[in-house]
C-alpha cells in the first residue's frame, strides 16, 4: 500500500491530468514508420558518465550517485551551443529518466500526456516509464566528450515498478549548429537496439504492456509536435526495435526527417517540412489571437 500510495502523489501526475482531446486539436505531424532505418546497434557504445538525477524523483531516485532513480531529472545542463527549437533558442537542457530530455524545466512524470507527451519542450526518443532502482537494469549515461555533440543513453533499463525481466536500450544524438554533419546522418538521432517493453505498471501497464505506451518524438510545449506513427499506441516498442532515424532541425527550428546519404528529400520529408511549418504558424496565430 505505501508504494502505490507514494506513486499517485509523485512529482508531474497533474501534467497527466491533461486533456488528450485538447491535445489532438494541436498542429500535431506524424513521422511515418518508414522514415525508420534498420539497425543492429547504437550510434556508438561510448556511453560517457552516470547521469545523477538531481530532481524530481520516486524513492531513492534524487541525489543517488549510483544513478538508480524513478523519475527523477538532471539539470539544467550547459548544451556547449545554442539549440533553436521550435522557434526558441536554448543553451541548457534536462535529462529525464523516463526517456526524454526537455528544455525549461525538467520533467517527473512517468505517463505521456496527450501525443507528444508534456507541456514542457521535449525531445522524446522513448518516453514511458523508465525504473532504474532494480540491479539487473542500466542507469542513464551522458557522453559530451565530442563539442556540439551530446548523446544520452538508456543502456538495458527497466520499467516501474523496479521490474527488470524486460529491458530496453536506446540512445539520443543531438547536434549543435558548429557540427559538421556526415552524409546519410542528421542533426538528432534516435537509436533503437533491443526493445522489450513499452509501458510501466502505473501507466495501466501489464509485465511491460497495454496501458498507456510510450511516446516518441518532439513537442514545444504548447500542443504542437511531431510523433511517430504509432506513438502511444500498443507496439510501439516493436516498431522501434533494432532501428534508427535521423533528423535535420529548419530554420524554424522544426524537426524534418533528415535526407538519406545521396542529398535527395525522401517525400515524406518534404512533407514534413511544410507540415510543421504549417502546425508552427497556426500556433503563433493562435497566440497573437489571444493577446489581441
């Protein structure tokens, strides 16, 4: 009683309270599965430093040097350069142990809310419910040994609670703007390697599944985004396992899905750019509407 007492007040519940029917009003863009490449293995498997959750967290998550937490963050994080996201430039971020990093404030909760998952700015390679406490699950890594690079790691890690009979590995790459990107690569990458589970038990989750799954993909904060096709949907984790994507950020600081190595746009590429173009000019109209 006292664990699930302790689980219904932890830190970021009220940002799952949120209306998913509001949501679904947003400029949302749906990355399609093909934009995925498939893959044997991470961008690299230096993963750098244990990630020590300064914030947030459930039990003995903040402050644990050994970086075993539930839902707890780091930050804020100097990038080494400025990140315009969505429109907002950025110079520091947050690593959340729940599959993401954020930009503004980081990030508790453990369900995604609505289809990109928060009302912060959050970069989503697998948001759910990421349990690091068990012995058998790997902590978060961060790796900035490369300038205008930084790549966080989620090496074999469980989900809540403490459940580690099931694990998944992925890894985010992002890029800054003084980073020469190699052909066939792209600014932020998602990397995928064995993917076996995709929800936690308090996200209506059962030995890993059902519920409400993870989501992957991006969002600023105020309804607009992008998401892979079957994001928040049950099979995500297989969509994604043993796969990469890439992506460039426009000059809007909106995701595109990032050209294949020979220079020419995929068409779903050139359709995701006018589309988020799209989805970020409605929310600035709506927010000029508002103020007027």
């Amino acid at each position: 009683m006292p664990s699930i007492c302790r689980r219904l007040y932890r830190p970021g519940i009220a940002i799952a309270s949120l209306s998913l029917a509001s949501a679904l009003n947003a400029g949302i863009v749906t990355i399609p599965d093909s934009a995925l490449t498939p893959t044997t293995s991470l961008y690299t498997n230096s993963f750098g430093n244990i990630v020590v959750m300064t914030g947030g967290g459930n039990a003995n998550g903040a402050g644990n040097p050994t970086g075993q937490n539930d839902d707890g963050f780091s930050g804020p994080i100097n990038l080494g350069f400025t990140l315009n996201f969505f429109g907002t430039d950025y110079t520091q971020f947050w690593i959340n142990n729940n599959g993401n990093i954020s930009f503004g404030a980081g990030i508790a909760a453990y369900t995604p809310s609505g289809p990109t998952g928060a009302d912060e700015p959050i970069i989503s390679p697998f948001f759910a419910d990421v349990d690091t406490r068990n012995s058998a699950s790997g902590v978060v890594m961060l790796n900035t040994s490369i300038p205008n690079e930084i790549i966080v790691t989620w090496p074999g890690v469980g989900y809540y609670d403490e459940n580690a009979n099931l694990l998944d590995t992925f890894q985010l790459v992002l890029r800054g703007p003084g980073y020469t990107i190699p052909p066939g690569e792209g600014q932020i990458g998602f990397f995928y390697t064995t993917m076996q589970w995709e929800t936690g038990d308090a996200s209506g989750g059962t030995d890993g599944f059902g519920g409400t799954p993870a989501a992957v993909g991006f969002g600023d904060g105020v309804g607009d985004g992008e998401i892979l096709q079957g994001s928040i949907m049950n099979g995500i984790s297989g969509i994604v396992n043993d796969e990469y994507v890439w992506f460039n950020l426009n000059s809007s600081g909106v995701p595109v899905t990032a050209p294949p190595a020979s220079g020419t746009p995929e068409p779903s590429s050139v359709a995701l750019v006018f589309a988020g173009l799209a989805g970020l000019v409605w929310r600035r109209k709506l927010t000029k509407n508002a103020a007027s």
